[in-house]
C-alpha cells in the first residue's frame, strides 16, 4: 500500500496518489457494496430448504430462459468496454452506438426478470409464499435496482454524448458508469451460478 | 476573520453567503464539522436525559416514576441515541474539521457529499425523535432483536421508526466512509506518506473502512425487517421457517465493528493528546498503527460473543471467545503504548491530557471486563444483567466520551481561536471522573447479584437497593459535569483567552495553520518532511507555508442540493408509515430529480 | 450522484495506452460467453452433478475475474484500486462463508458428534 506515499509527478493530477479522485471513491464505494449484496446472497443460502410449503425453486426457476439474460448482460458488458473505447478514442459514432447497446441489452435484461417474476407469480411464487420466495425476490429486486440506474445513468451519458458534451477528456466519466455496470454484472455471474445453477 | 482583506487582496473570492443560508448550503469541512458537533452534543443531552431519567426510575426498589412502556422507551432511544446521534456523529464532527487539517488539504474529496451525509444524519435523527410526539418511540433494544420487533409482537409505529430511522442514518454513514477513506488516501500534503499521517487520521481511516464494511450489512438486516413489518414477508417468524437467530447475526456483525466504530476516534484522539502533553513523539508509532488496524480487522471475526446464550454450540462458542481475547493484545498494546509515551516525559495535566489519561484508566476496566465475558460459560452467568451495562459504559463513557471530551478541549482553540477555562474544565473532569465511576463501578456487582437489564423495576428483595440509589447519584453527578461542559464551551466561546495558532506546542499540521484555519485551511499546502513536522526540522518553512497569504485558490461554491436531497432520501423511507405501497415511491422520484441536480451542478 | 463533471480531468490520456483494446474486450466477451455456455451444459450433464458445486464456482469465479481484471481495467490500473475493492471483497466472500459454516454446516457436525457420544 505504501506506493500511495509517492507523489505525483505529473502537474495535472494534484493528488497524493496521482489517481484522479473520483474513480477512487467510486471504487470504495463498490467496495462497500460487495457487503451489501454479500449479506444478501448469505441470507438466500443460509434459508435455501428452508421453505416448509412450495413453490420450491426447482419448481419455478427456469434456466435457458434465464442463461439466455445472462448472455444478454455479459454482452452489454461487452458493449460498455466497447463504448468506452470509442469515448477514449474520441471515436464519437462507436462510443454513442455502443452506449446505447448497453442501456438496450440493460433494459432487455430488465425486461426479462420482468418476465420471470410474472410467471413465478402464475405459478403461484411471491414474495410472502415461502422463504424462497422472500430471499430470491429480495435479492434479485435489489440488483434489478441497481440494474435500472444503470440504464438511466447510461442514457444521461448517451444524452450528453448527443449533444457532443462526451469528449475523450470526459471519458472518465463514462469508465466511472462502466465500472458500475460491470460491478452490476459481477453480481449477476455469482447471483446465476449461486441460486440458479446450484440448486 | 483576521485574514479576510489578506485573501480579497490576493485574489481569494469568498463565496460571500452569511447567516442561516450559509449554514445550510456550506459545503466547507470546517462548517459541517462544527454542524456535526453541535448536533451530536444535542443529541448528547437528549440521550443524557433519557438516561437521567432511567437512573431515576431506578433510584429505589419497586418505584414507578415512569412505567413499564415508558422505560421500554427511554433505554432504546438512549441507546439508539447514545451511538447512532452522538456517539458516531461527534466522531465525524472531529473527521471533518480535523483530518484535513491534518493532512494539509483544503477540504474533504467530496464536498458536497459531505454536506448530503449531514443533512441526512440530521433529518434521520429528527425522524427517529418525532416518534415521541406521537408517544411510539421504539421500544424494543437499540439492538431490536426479532421477532420480538415483528408486527404481531410490536404492531405499533415504534419499530417502524426503528427500522427505517436506522436505514436513514446508515445512508449517512456509508457516505460519510467513502468521503473519508478517498480524501485520506488522495488529499494528502506533499510528503504526507501514509506512515507519516497523525495517529487521529490512521484510526479516522481505520473507522471509515468499518463504516463503508459494516454499514451495508446493517442496511440488509433492515431491509428483511422493513419487508417483514410492511410487506408481509417472514424472514425472522419461526412460524414459516423464518430465523429471528439471522437478525442477530447480521445485527451483531455490523455491531461489534460498531464498537470500533465508537472507539478506534478515541484511541486516535489520545493518541495525539498524550504525545503533545508529554513531550515526547508517540512511542512505538508503527505499532500504534498496525495494532489500530489489527483491532479493526480482527473486530470483524467475533461478532458472536455477544450471542454465547443462543446456543451456538462448542465449535463456533470456542472460535468466537478465541477471537475475541486476540483482540484484547492489539488494545493492550496500545495501552501500553501510551503509558510508554508518558514514560519520562515532561507531562503537563491540562484538563484534555486529564481526559486522556483518565480515558486509560476506564477504559482499561471496560476492556478487562470485556475479556471476561469473552470466556462463553462466564458469559452466561453475565449475559442480559448489570454487569454487561456497566462493561460497555465503561467503554463508552469511560473510553469514547471521555476521549472525546479530551479531544474537545484540545482542538477547541484550533477551532475557536480561544482558550477554554481550564479550572472549569478540571470541575468537569473531576466530577465526570467520579460521577462515571460511582454510576457504572457498583454496576458490577449489581449485575452479578443477579440484577437483569431493561427491566423497568426490581424487587427490595434483591437487596441492590443501596447500590441503585449510589448510582443514579452518580449519573446525577455526571449530569452536572455536563452542564459545566456547555457552560465552558459557551463561555470560552465568549470570552476565552486568545489561542494563537499552536498553543500547546503540538507537532502535527493542524497547528501550522492560523485559530481558526481560513476557508482554504492552507496559504500553501505546506511540504511534510517528518511525522512531527512542528518539532523537526523544517517547521519554520511549515508553518510560514500554511500562514501565506493565497494565490489563487478555488473552493467549491455553496450548494443547496445536499439539503434537498437529503430531504427526499428521508421522505422516501418516512412515507412507508402511511402504509400506502406507492406513497414512498413520490419521495423516491423526489429524490431522483434531486439526486439528477446534484450531479449535473457545476462545482466550478 | 455520480456524474459529476468537474471530476474528470485527469487521466484520460493515461488510461487511453493504459487499457486494452477492442480486439482483446472482444475475445474475453467470447471468452466469458464460452465459460457460460459450459456452466449451463454442466448443469444439464448428470455425469457431472457429483463435482457440480466445485466446478461450477470455479468457472464463475473465472468469469469473476475476467471481468474484475479486464473490463475494469484491475489488471492495468493502480493497484490501489484493486486493495480499496479487493479489502471489503474479502470480508463479503467471508460472510456467505461464515454464515454458510454457521447455519449449514455446524449444526450437522454436532447433531453427529452429539451421536457419537
Ligand atoms: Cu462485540
């Protein structure tokens, strides 16, 4: 850690590490989130077969469905680097097409847990039916949450890089967004493997 | 302020807003430091009274000056009071107007975050208070443990205040973490390398990374109780499968770094006062640091021992007591580190060295008895009685209060630019000193006589009657220390001695710079070339740097966003108590457009 | 709260020749795309449920680190961002293990013990 005791060298960056500030508080700020999401994976386990009356999740949760949201978040994953890249370059067509593929593969992912939460609900599942479905809506809501600002911080960007406000000097500002939405997808890969593949 | 014609000269604008509107749209550290502090001694008298009048209930066997309900009500606000409204907050207050200093920056990373996580401390604490004008304060524990904080079991509005009161407050708190950490690690002076930072900012770092790390795991456990009371669902009612054992888990593992929370601000506190009223550097300083986050660390593998009577069985009894005594060697290093500090020194008794030292002492008892208690079958014996209250006060009034107090009087002509009244200051100390050990020594033994907590009365029978009366004359004695404490810092506010800029020969930052800083803190950031950079070489170059008149400085402008968005964060989380499920989604688009205009200001 | 645009100044040129480019975001997207295609088929495989636990939570640790490394840049960046983010991960990933030990694992070893006796 002592590498943060060397000072800057270059004039621009009047920090003590040389690291521009923000991009450190947002990366504390993720830090504090793994707790967040931390506590609530720990609380879906801890009750998983917990449940004394069904839908039990082998009953309700359906995997190519829910596979095919996965691949649709690692690609706006993909999108958001992309976007990125284009933004640094100062590559103005790239960096808005692929800003907005990420709110639209966002938004469709969205749409797909909109879609799995109504057919648990036909199959009977809701949040106060068991402890399977406290746990799985909870965790899952919270991280659709953090999903849908997401897409609407990614169309402000979108928005501004419209009217030309997203020079590649403002690019950090789209890397600090896109360290959110990987965070999101970070999430979303321990969230598939934990409650949906090891049942 | 002296300096003002020196900076409009020199090209410095100030932003020019005065009065209430400049309270409440600052953004300056210095500003929402002195808020922090005035809002957390408030606090501190409310939660003072609420503990004057346990003490009086208590005064004497099968008395009923309050009844049974009321009681329920005044220990869980003193409690919830006593560590979310003073206990952190007069922490943060002395973080915000000190680590900068210490540093040599000129304000924290963010500043108008700074300002949000104030506003949204106050307006959390004000929504935790209004439930006593309906007469529903919580009234299960600062702890709630369920499902004794479920709806069949506390189906009025007291445990809706609890659970979204507390939500509110950790928001502040998470915010207020990441401001630190991040301005601890980027806004360092020149020179200031991390092994080189004052002992207060280390443990300010060590606490904020408790905040951002405890914080969240607060915030989940309120959420399933939220969701339980309002939604229906049933993560801790047995009854569907549900374990009130979780609540206590999740709530133990955010409350035991709470303990550090409360204490490692003290720790750094004295750890500035006993070196400067001794003369001498810090002994063993590496250690200091490597033992304050060991203790940090450390704190978050024991949450348990505090739920030996929920029968964990001998595995986790076993890891968790284990545990917990390791942590008693990074303390006991520290303590005798200080002794070490004072050890040969020209030791001055200023009433914040009295403080410091008699923070020692108590907190020394506390910690023992910690130790105790850490044993899981001694801890049956003690768990739920007297002795516990009186090991956690011990810690807490001996230990966070009286180092806060210490530090109070230390930093005061810093902040002031006066002196306070020191004979006052040694009435206050004695008589806290003597009042706090009357309160809490025969705690002890009342406890182990069987006496058992939050039970609003007890039985002549049990033969703690004189004991009682003896303790709540010392609480008594320790609320007339109180009022000397705001009649000294009103007085000296007044009328106080003038200060000048270092007047206890200190050796760290904040005493290169004028009482009280300017706006910017710094002329020129000064260039830091040692850990006492008054004391050693180079401390004219220091000092004269930090008193330059400026050059062009930029400070970020006022702004009355924080207040507003803090509004409709609280709003959001108040409004789930009309039980309407859409009425908390009107603060929440509230706070969105307000959270949309805090972003898109120009702080330029 | 995070769109702040005083906040930007520094460093987009660093991070410019600092980071990687489309092609190598694309092959890792592959990559990734890759391991969760074998996460699914080991799920529909039943040969493979007796070590299903242990393979999947490699593979999707994997994923977890391409990602952390690559697309947020860990791997290129200062390493004090990966400490800041690395610190509290930890204590997560300590979490859903502790209480997973507490809750799942405990009570059977002293249901047995308790047997044995
Ligand atoms: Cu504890």
């Amino acid at each position: 850690m002592d590498h943060a005791a060397t000072l800057p060298a270059a004039g621009h960056a009047e920090t003590a590490t040389g690291l521009n500030t923000f991009k450190v508080g947002f990366w504390v700020f993720l830090g504090s989130e793994t707790l967040f999401f931390g506590s609530l994976i720990s609380t879906y386990l801890v009750y998983k077969h917990q449940s004394i009356s069904g839908p039990y999740p082998d009953q309700v949760l359906n995997i190519p469905l829910t596979s095919v949201s996965t691949f649709v978040l690692l690609m706006s994953s993909l999108a958001m680097v992309l976007a990125l890249a284009g933004v640094q370059r100062g590559n103005r067509r790239q960096g808005l097409f692929w800003l907005f593929m990420v709110a639209v593969l966002g938004s469709t992912f969205l749409g797909f847990q909109a879609y799995e939460f109504t057919e648990f609900y036909h199959k009977g599942l809701t949040l106060q039916t068991n402890l399977f479905g406290s746990t799985f809506f909870v965790l899952t809501g919270f991280h659709g949450a953090h999903v849908t600002v997401g897409v609407i911080w990614l169309l402000t960007l979108w928005v501004q890089g419209l009217r030309g406000e997203l020079p590649p000097e403002r690019s950090l500002t789209v890397e600090i967004a896109g360290l959110y939405w990987h965070f999101v997808d970070i999430v979303w890969i321990a969230i598939f493997t934990l409650i949906y593949l090891l049942q | 302020m002296a300096t003002a014609e020196a900076e409009i000269q020199a090209g410095y604008h100030p932003h020019g807003r005065t009065g209430l509107w400049d309270w409440i749209t600052t953004v300056d550290h210095k500003k929402i430091g002195l808020l922090y502090g005035a809002t957390s001694i408030i606090f501190l008298l409310l939660g003072g009274l609420e503990a004057l009048t346990i003490r009086t209930q208590l005064i004497r066997p099968d008395n009923h000056f309050i009844t049974a309900e009321a009681y329920n009500q005044f220990f869980t606000m003193h409690g919830l009071t006593m560590v979310f409204l003073m206990g952190m907050p007069i922490a943060v207050a002395l973080f915000n107007y000190i680590v900068p200093l210490q540093i040599g920056a000129r304000d924290v990373a963010f500043p108008r975050l700074n300002a949000l996580s104030y506003w949204i401390f106050l307006c959390g604490g004000l929504f935790l208070y209004s439930s006593f004008v309906i007469g529903a304060a919580p009234n299960g524990g600062w702890f709630g443990y369920a499902n004794l904080s479920e709806r069949p079991f506390s189906p009025g509005p007291n445990m809706d205040f609890y659970s979204l009161g507390l939500q509110i407050l950790g928001i502040a708190s998470i915010m207020g973490g990441v401001n630190f950490v991040t301005t601890i690690i980027q806004l360092r002076a020149p020179g200031m390398r991390l092994m080189r930072m004052p002992l207060f900012t280390w443990m300010a770092f060590v606490t904020s990374f408790l905040l951002i790390t405890a914080l969240p795991v607060l915030a989940v456990a309120l959420f399933f109780l939220t969701f339980d009371r309002f939604w229906g669902t049933n993560f801790y009612m047995p009854a569907a499968g549900g374990d009130p054992i979780l609540w206590q888990h999740l709530f133990w593992m955010f409350g035991h770094p709470e303990v550090y929370i409360l204490i490692l601000p003290a720790f750094g506190i004295v750890s500035e006062v006993i070196p400067t009223f001794s003369r001498k550097p810090l002994f063993g300083y590496a250690v200091m640091v490597y033992s304050g986050s060991l203790i940090g660390l450390i704190g978050w593998g024991v949450w348990a021992h505090h739920m030996f009577a929920t029968g964990l069985g001998p595995i986790a009894d076993a890891f968790f007591t284990i545990s917990t005594m390791i942590i008693a060697i990074p303390t006991g290093v520290k303590i005798f580190n200080w002794l070490a500090t004072m050890w040969g020194g020209q030791l001055k008794f200023t009433t914040a060295m009295l403080f410091s030292v008699g923070m020692i002492a108590a907190f020394t008892l506390g910690g023992i008895s910690g130790v105790m208690h850490a044993t899981s079958p001694h801890d049956l014996q003690q768990t739920d009685t007297y002795f516990v209250v009186a090991h956690f006060h011990y810690v807490l009034v001996g230990g966070t209060i009286m180092g806060v107090f210490s530090g109070s009087y230390y930093w005061f002509p810093k902040i002031t630019g006066k002196l306070m009244n020191e004979t006052l200051g040694k009435w206050h100390f004695w008589l806290w000193f003597v009042g706090m050990n009357l309160t809490f020594f025969p705690m002890h033994f009342v406890g182990l006589l069987g006496m058992p907590r939050r039970t609003y009365t007890y039985s002549a029978e049990l033969n703690v009657g004189a004991l009682n009366a003896l303790e709540t004359v010392g609480s008594y004695i320790m609320g007339v220390a109180a009022i000397l404490y705001i009649w000294n810092l009103v007085r000296s506010y007044r009328k106080g001695e003038p200060a000048g800029h270092n007047p206890w020969n200190a050796s760290s930052l904040e005493w290169a710079t004028t009482s009280p800083p300017p706006e910017y803190n710094f002329g020129r950031v000064p260039t830091v070339r040692n850990r006492e950079p008054l004391w050693l070489e180079g401390k004219e170059q220091v000092i004269a740097d930090a008193q330059a008149a400026p050059g062009y400085i930029h400070m970020p402008p006022p702004s009355y966003w924080p207040i507003l968005t803090a509004i409709g964060i609280a709003t959001t989380f108040a409004l789930f108590m009309t039980h309407v499920w859409w009425a908390p989604l009107i603060g929440l688009a509230a706070t969105a457009l307000c959270v949309m205009n805090f972003a898109f200001e120009s702080t330029t | 709260m995070s769109m702040n645009p005083a906040a930007a100044p520094s460093s987009a040129h660093e991070a410019v020749h600092a980071h990687p480019g489309a092609g190598t975001y694309v092959v890792i997207g592959v990559i990734l795309t890759v391991i969760t295609a074998i996460e699914v088929a080991v799920y529909y495989i039943p040969a493979m449920h007796p070590v299903l636990a242990p393979v999947l939570l490699s593979l999707s640790l994997l994923k977890f680190v391409l990602v952390v490394m690559f697309y947020m840049h860990l791997k290129f960046d200062s390493r004090l961002f990966s400490t800041v983010f690395v610190a509290p991960l930890i204590l997560a990933v300590s979490v859903v293990i502790g209480l997973f030990i507490i809750f799942k694992v405990l009570p059977h070893y002293q249901a047995v013990s308790a047997l044995v006796r």
